[in-house]
C-alpha cells in the first residue's frame, strides 16, 4: 500500500533535509523549497519518507 506526502509550504523554511534524506521522492524548485515528485510514494520509500516527516524542523511535511 502507497502513500501521499505533502509539504506545507506556509511552514517549511526551505532547510533541505528531506531533499538530502529523499532525493527519490523531494527534489528542489528554484527558491529552495521541496518539491514532492511522485503522486504515490511506493512501499520501499515509505520509511525514508516517515523519517523526513519525524526530522523535519518546521514539521511541514505530512502523509495520508
């Protein structure tokens, strides 16, 4: 089973962790802020994922 990931971007401060963490699934858009490249996240990721969401330090990033 797959999951979604999203960023809110009213929080996140462009820090970059999630893109080192997850280069799979967050790329960078021109300003420096994450950018969420696949609709579903497959089940090898979903942990890589979840540690973005933990590590975050706005905790911008959320799944569902």
């Amino acid at each position: 089973m797959s999951i979604a990931v999203e960023v809110d971007y009213e929080r996140c401060q462009g820090h970059g962790k999630c893109m080192l963490e997850c280069p799979e699934v967050f790329d960078e858009d021109e300003q420096g802020y994450p950018v969420v490249m696949l609709a579903a996240i497959p089940d090898e990721l979903v942990p890589a994922v979840r540690a973005c969401v933990d590590d975050c330090p706005e905790r911008a990033i959320s799944t569902h």
